[in-house]
C-alpha cells in the first residue's frame, strides 16, 4: 500500500475559472517550488497521455504523464525519468489535483501516492517532508491561481539571469 500525503485548499474562483487554469499543464513552474520551468513531449498538451518534462534547479528534471483525466474535475500525472521509471527515492510515485465546487468557490486537493525504495521505515522518516511540499504546492497554487503573481522564487530567478 502506497503512502499518501494531502492537502486542500479553498480556492476564491468559481470552479470553472479553476479548471481553467488547472487543466494548463504548462502552469506549474508558477507554483511548485524548485521547478525552473517546463517543456512539453510530442502529443497531446492536456488530456489523458499528456506528457512533459519539469526542469528543477541545478539542471535535474523529471518527466511528468497524465494517466488519468477527469474533465472540469482533475487529472493524476505519474512521476518518471523517460522510460527509467520513478526516480530515486521513489519506487513510484503519482500527484493528482482534485478540484470540486465548494458554495460560491473551488476547492483544490493536491495529493502524492508514492512507495520509496527503502520501504516503510524510510516512508515513516521522510513522511513530514513529502507532507510539506504537498502542502506548499497546493498553498501556493492558491496565490498563484487568485492573484497571478508566480509564487515559486526558484522560477523567479531562473527568469532574471
């Protein structure tokens, strides 16, 4: 069973205002931290089998695909390095975004299913810190989507050099 890390967020748009920023899979350099920015494979730009490349500081990347889809409601991306698999710590790992209509507004839950090579004691220790970045992504997708402004200062910097 793999380990499992969440958070949710109410998002002041409505929720087709939120998927319309949520399904732009080119988005995310804007709000997830460390990512420098992001490349798209051949193929679809949205959609089940889409499929991208985020680059991270220090030149690390990793690839990204949609293997599930869910129109106007979210999308899971299996993590990935080409056709390497899920890279180190992972065994694998997938992120999904669930979005869902909440009184006037949206709310967004980001979560991370993963299993680590190291096993349960070595999930047990890193628990709090995948915790963390769950929590960051989805608290700055939610400044990020209300305001425009991009929240991940490693982008930031990439863009000023």
């Amino acid at each position: 069973m793999p380990a499992i890390a969440s958070h949710s967020v109410l998002l002041d748009l409505t929720p087709q205002a939120a998927w319309a920023k949520l399904r732009d899979l080119s988005l995310a350099p804007h709000y997830v931290p460390g990512l420098t920015g992001c490349q798209f494979h051949p193929g679809a730009r949205e959609g089940l089998g889409a499929s991208r490349r985020v680059f991270r500081k220090g030149g690390q990347w990793l690839d990204e695909s949609v293997v599930q889809w869910q129109e106007g409601a979210g999308f899971v991306l299996i993590l990935h390095r080409a056709s390497d698999g899920a890279p180190f710590p992972f065994r694998e790992a997938s992120f999904s975004y669930a979005l869902q209509g909440e009184g006037d507004g949206a709310r967004i839950t980001t979560r991370m299913s993963y299993s680590l090579r190291g096993g349960r004691l070595v999930e047990w220790l890193l628990a709090k810190a995948f915790n963390n970045v769950v929590r960051q992504i989805a608290e700055n997708l939610k400044a990020y989507y209300e305001s425009g402004q991009t929240q991940n200062c490693d982008l930031l910097a990439e863009r000023a050099l």
